[in-house]
C-alpha cells in the first residue's frame, strides 16, 4: 500500500484522506485558528482597554488609530515571517518551519500580557506593545507559511477546495474565540472608564490564553509527519534558494499575479473586519460588549461562508469564483456597510437598533470576508513544491503592506468624507483589485501539486 499522503492514482481509495494526512490537516486548521486569535488580539482584546497604553484624553480618533497600527504592524511583520520561514519549509521542512514559529508566537503573545502600561513607563508602553506585535507577527507569518502547504500537499485533488475551506474557516473561529474568551471576561472585569477593571488587568487574560493555545498546539504538532512531496523534492534535487527562484522567470510572474490578487483580498478584509470594531466603539460609541458579541456572531456566518465558497471553488473553479466576488465587493458591500454606519449613528444616539447594526455587519463581513475560503488553496496550488512555502506565505503576506496602513488612509480620506464612512472607498478598491488579479491568473483546480 503506498504510504504517500498525496493522492497518486484516481482510485477513490486514494482519494481519502489518509491517518497522516488527517493529522496534518487538523494540525493546519488549529495552526490558522491559534494564529488568527493572535492576530485579532489587538483589535478585539486590546481596544477597549487602549487607555491602559495612553494619557489622559487622548482623542478618540488617535485612540482608534493606535489600535490599528499595533494590528497593522502584526500584519506588517507577517511577510517578514514568510521569508524565513518560508525558506525554512522549502529547504529544511514543512514541520520544523511550523513548530519554530508557533514556538515564538507564544512567547510575544505571552510577554505582551505581562506588559506594564502607561501610568509606569509612560509611552515607553506602547512602544513595546507595537514592537511586540511586531515581532509575534514575523512568527505567526511563518507557521501558515509552513503547516498549510503541508497540510494541502497531504490531501487528494478532490478535497483541496474543502480542505483549503475548513483551513480558511480556522479564521473567523479564532475571532469567534477571542470574542468569547473577551466576553466572558467583560463579566467579572467590567469595561469602561480607565479606571475599570478591564482596563487594569483584565485585557491580559486573552492573551494569556493565547499564549496557552500556543503551547497546545505545539505538543500536538509534534505528531504531524512531514510532507512526502516535500521528502521526494528533497531526495530528487539539492537545496536551492526558494526567494531567488521566485523572483526570477515563471515564479516572477505568478507571484506579481498573486500579489495583485491578495493586495486586493487584504483591502477588504482591513475596510471591514479589522476596522468595524473599532469604528463601531471607539469612533461611534456603542458599547463595546454589544459590538463584541455581535461581531461573534457575525463570525459564525463568516465560517460558514468560507466553506461555501471553498465548495464552489471546487465545483465551478477557483479563478471564477474570486473574479466574481471581486464584483460583488464592488457592487452589493458598500451598500450594507453604509446602512450599518447609519444605524450605529442612530443607535448611538437612542433611534437605532444595535441588532440591526450586526446584521448588516454581518451581511457586510459575508460578503468580503467568505471569499478567503478559496484564498490559500488557489495561492498553494500556483507554486511548485520547492517554492510552495515561500510562494504562498510571501503571496499571502506580502500583500498586507499597502493595505495594513488603512488606518493611515482612513483618516487621510476624512478630507472628503466623514471618517464613519471612509472604509467604503477601500472596500471598492479591494474588490477591483481581486478581480483584475484573479483574470490575470490561470484556473488551478486541477494542479498537480507533486
């Protein structure tokens, strides 16, 4: 019986996942869930306790601000992450990549909840509050660039679109946990005044936890065999320089392609995820219990969303489905977003409903967001095996640096319009971007990835 993880034959047998195979496919869904967590920690943990880090009156504007730089510059780390640890999976192993930078992860998730803040250090506070996620971004960057592929590498053809889906779906879960673990926090540590207990000390159990979920992970990996079409590319050709590679002929050209692509992806995703917490509490005032718990629920949609769309992937093909929802980001995602900005005003004021602020939050984030599904299965499968790691996590990450200062632009933009709606002129600018780098690519759903 061949012991390969990836499929070689059209047998159906061979179309099943494998024991190995299904050890390295949860490893890469727990892998995206711990790494998203982290990720999301700023922005869902950290905001209403911003005024930990802060002086006295510190605009509510500039708060916000800092909020989304210390997320844009986890993001900003990310393809750091990718390049070395993307060299790392390609040369020495998709699993040794994995385990060394999950390993740092929790180390920066750990130390920044142990973190001191203004009223003892003054600024020096945030600076080490940004440095950190900074430098825990650089390793979360490289454990999708090493576990996904290994993970895709390990499953048959026919399952790549739903494997790659319930990788993608990781995601939002990990938002949905932050949110969870955050909530159940609000209950004995109450948010509010800069005096509250949130503020004080309650803001560092989430990233504790994400520390301990860290460390879970980490035992677990260790179980998780490394990728046979990585070992046969090892045996067959001496190591080379992956990032040489890439940016030399053929590589060149699909990783211009799928920078393209994802520079579009992560503008959407900036303009609507990663901005509406921040936008709904800190901006326009609702309270931040009832934002985090109907974000939470958002995500639940989200998740659902993503499997969706890694369904239809598969089914009608994946360059198809990204141009298409390049066209509706365009088309039908301003429109919920607007009418989420208007209620929140509303609601903020006593005339408006908080629910139907998350419904159309939530029709808002279905509608950027789900397409992800598709995302790291379409990357992973435009690169040959001595690249893979480094194509797909330089692809996926590189793209974040123009779209992670949306922050920045956000308040550039308030010369035309008012700052509540300015995410609408990013979310437009994502989805032109998505479609015209999705037709600029060929179809991958029937790639070999051996």
């Amino acid at each position: 019986m061949p012991t390969d993880l990836s499929d070689r034959t059209n047998d159906p047998e061979q179309q099943r996942l494998s024991p190995p195979a299904k050890r390295a496919v949860k490893g890469a869904c727990f892998g995206f869930f711990v790494d998203y967590f982290d990720i999301y920690l700023p922005v869902v943990a950290l905001t209403p306790a911003i005024a930990y880090f802060q002086a006295q009156h510190t605009p509510a504007s500039v708060a916000a601000t800092l909020s989304y730089v210390t997320l844009a510059l986890t993001l900003i780390g990310r393809p750091v992450g990718a390049i070395i640890f993307g060299r790392i999976a390609d040369i020495t192993g998709r699993r040794k990549a994995t385990l060394i930078a999950v390993a740092g992860a929790g180390a920066c998730t750990l130390l920044m909840g142990l973190l001191p803040g203004y009223a003892t250090i003054g600024w020096l506070s945030i600076i080490l509050v940004l440095l950190l996620r900074f430098v825990g971004g650089v390793f979360m960057g490289g454990e999708y660039s090493s576990a996904n592929p290994l993970a895709m590498e390990a499953s048959p053809k026919r399952l790549r679109g739903l494997v790659g889906g319930m990788i993608a779906a990781s995601y939002p879960l990990g938002y949905i946990a932050i949110s969870i673990v955050v909530a159940i926090t609000f209950q004995f540590a109450p948010a509010g005044s800069p005096d509250s207990p949130y503020v004080q000390w309650g803001w560092r159990i989430p990233f504790f936890v994400g520390a301990a979920l860290s460390a879970w992970f980490l035992l677990y990996y260790r179980k998780v065999e490394e990728s046979a079409a990585f070992k046969r590319v090892q045996r067959a050709e001496k190591p080379k320089s992956p990032l040489r590679e890439l940016l030399t002929g053929e590589h060149r050209r699909k990783l211009l392609q799928v920078l393209l692509l994802m520079t579009g992806m992560w503008f959407t995703v900036q303009a609507t995820l990663s901005a509406t917490p921040a936008l709904l509490s800190a901006v326009i005032g609702l309270p931040s219990t009832e934002v985090n718990t109907g974000l939470l629920v958002a995500n639940v949609f989200v998740a659902v969303g993503y499997l969706v769309m890694a369904q239809l992937g598969q089914r009608f093909g994946r360059r198809r489905m990204l141009v298409l929802s390049g066209i509706w980001t365009v088309l039908l995602a301003p429109l919920a977003f607007v009418a989420m900005v208007r209620e929140a005003i509303g609601a903020a004021a006593g005339d408006g409903s908080t629910l139907l602020v998350m419904v159309y939050a939530t029709a808002a984030l279905v509608l950027t967001v789900s397409p992800w599904g598709i995302v790291s299965t379409y990357i992973i499968e435009r690169f040959a095996t001595g690249v893979r790691a480094s194509g797909y996590g330089i692809g996926y990450s590189l793209a974040v640096i123009i779209p992670g200062f949306y922050a920045f632009y956000m308040l550039g933009l308030t010369r035309l319009m008012p700052y509540e709606y300015t995410p609408i002129v990013l979310i437009v600018l994502g989805g032109v971007l998505t479609a015209i780098g999705a037709l600029r690519g060929p179809e991958t759903r029937d790639a070999d990835l051996d």
